[in-house]
C-alpha cells in the first residue's frame, strides 16, 4: 500500500473498545467496513442448526474481522465478540472502496 493509502485509511477510521464479552457486530447486520483489531481478541461464532454455537474464528491484533462479508457485499453471516477486552478500529466502507479504486491489487 501507498503512503497516501495508508493516510487515508489512518485519518479515516474510528476507534473503539469493547469490554470483555460485548458485541461487535451481529450477524444479519450490513457491515459498513472493516474492523481491523488493534488489541485484544475476538472469536466469531453462530449458532448451528442444532442450537449449539460453532466458533468460526479467533483473531488476534493485525488481523481484521467481517472482510469476506464486506468484500461480498453481503450481511454478516456471524457474530464477532470480544474474549478480552477489545480495542479495534473501523475502517468506513466509503474511504474503503477510494483505497481500492486508487491502488487495485
């Protein structure tokens, strides 16, 4: 990535922290971006058909979570919430789809 991609996802995204346990998306929901984890972890689960919940991921700082949703344009078929307590940042849909526009892969 470009030092001006780069800015821009940097000067356009938005903190957050979430305690131990809370929510951070919820599946059905449209994502509107990225959330990329700063610190902490965070595990993606949902409820089989059988009632029990399945873990689908756990994901560490660096990583970032409701990618695949974002990129298929679909509503998130999880739900992320924090094992620990949580900082992670939410890159905007908008500035996302600029970065892509600007610097194809």
């Amino acid at each position: 990535m470009s030092e001006s991609g780069f800015e821009l996802l940097n000067g356009h995204r938005l903190t957050k922290e979430f305690s131990k346990h809370e929510q951070i998306y919820v599946a059905g929901y449209s994502p509107r971006g990225i959330w990329v984890i700063c610190q902490g972890k965070v595990k993606t689960w949902r409820t089989g058909s059988d009632g029990k919940v399945m873990i689908t991921s756990v994901i560490a700082p660096g990583q970032m979570a409701g990618v695949g949703d974002y990129l298929a344009r679909v509503p998130y078929a999880d739900n992320a919430e924090a094992l620990t307590s949580v900082t992670a940042a939410l890159v905007d849909a908008d500035v996302l789809q600029k970065l892509l526009d600007s610097e194809p892969a």
